[in-house]
C-alpha cells in the first residue's frame, strides 16, 4: 500500500484517499468546530491568524481562515492525527513530518444564478511557499475532507502531471476564472483534470509545484 501511494503522489503529483483516514470522532469535533470559529467562540482562548475572512464578512463569501488549529481544541487534536502522518510520509518518503500551516476553507452555496463567487483559481501553491522556504524544500499540501466532496460541491481538482512541467503562468488562488484557457499547457503535454471526490475524514496529497484549482458548491 505504501509504495502504491508513492508511486502515485511522485508520478501524478498528488495522492487521492477517498475513505476516511483519521477517527470519525476527530473529524465530527472538527467539523462542529468550524462553526464555532466563525462564530468567533474559540475555546483556546486565542484567535486564529489574521485571513481573508473575518467575523462580520458577508456569510457568502468564501471563508478562508487561517490558522484555526489556534483556535479551537479539535482542530489542533486532528491536524496531529498519526494516521494522517503516516499516509504522508508513504507519499513523500519522508521519516517525519511536521505541519507548517493550516488553512480552513468553507465554501457556502453558491446558486448559478448568482455566479461563481467561491471558485479557487488554477495556481501552485510553491508561489505563495517559496518566500518561506528553500527550493530544494519537500514542503506538500495536504487536504482533509470535514464533509462529503461531490462532483458539484467544488472539490480540489489537480492536473495530473502539472508537477513536471516546469514553470508555466498562472492566475492565482483568488481568480474566478477556471476555464480551460485559464493556463498554458506546455508543448508536447495533454492535460487531465482529476478532482478529489472524498467521504468525510479522506484526504489528498499534492506536491508543492502540481496546479489545482476548484469550482463552486452548488450542494445544499
């Protein structure tokens, strides 16, 4: 199992576990703690780290928080899941791993009427690490699920390969453009798009250079 994760975070850029990973326990505690960060009840006595959104922002706005670990008690206890530790160091054949940064990203419903408000733009997330860390760095994305991922609820959807290609443009995290001339692909490469479906408590894994990008949540 090991090596199958490996081969497929080194070869496709990302790892895909669709079936829950950590303690359903964790991540109920985890998912009720959401609300209680936006509703600015944090039981560690502390807040989260200044982000793009804010107690009092328009509730249709995509939520994006960061540092909520800070925050709220169930959110640190599953970000420090082994089990979650464990399926990263087989995708990166890393002997440890140590979390860098959290991010909490909620998507509210967003009608077709209105448009897409809350779609995540094609972009790698070495741009916005690379100020931190060294080039040579192994630092990787992991997402873990706290609901169901549809089709139509706007999951993380990577471009299979994306990691090999070298440096190519990119609109960035916030651009509501996501369509499929929304980056160049470079001579001599296809592109596939794979989106991560998962239960609550799955997980993908992405290298710091694969390109991803997400749709809007149309799921009530």
């Amino acid at each position: 199992m090991a090596e199958q994760i490996k081969e497929s975070y080194q070869q496709n850029g990302f790892y895909i576990h669709e079936a829950p990973v950590p303690d359903a326990r964790l991540v109920l505690a985890a998912r009720e703690g959401i609300d209680h960060i936006i509703a600015g009840d944090y039981d560690t006595g502390n807040p989260p780290d200044t982000s793009y959104w804010n107690l009092g922002d328009d509730p249709q706005k995509m939520c994006k928080i960061e540092q909520p670990h800070k925050a709220n008690c169930a959110m640190a206890e599953l970000i420090r899941s082994s089990d979650i530790g464990a399926i990263a160091a087989a995708a990166t054949g890393a002997e440890m791993v140590q979390v860098w940064w959290v991010q909490l990203l909620r998507k509210p419903v967003t009608p077709e009427s209105e448009g897409a408000r809350t779609n995540v733009g094609w972009h790698r997330d070495w741009t916005y690490h690379e100020p931190a860390w060294a080039d040579n760095s192994n630092v990787f994305t992991a997402w873990i699920a706290l609901n169901d991922l549809l089709e139509m609820s706007g999951p993380i959807t990577f471009v299979q390969g994306s990691h090999w290609w070298g440096e190519t443009a990119e609109k960035g995290f916030f651009d509501q453009d996501i369509g499929e001339s929304s980056f160049a692909i470079p001579p001599g490469e296809t592109r596939q798009d794979v989106p991560a479906m998962l239960q609550a408590g799955g997980l993908s894994l992405h290298h710091r250079l694969t390109l991803h990008a997400s749709g809007p949540n149309n799921v009530s």
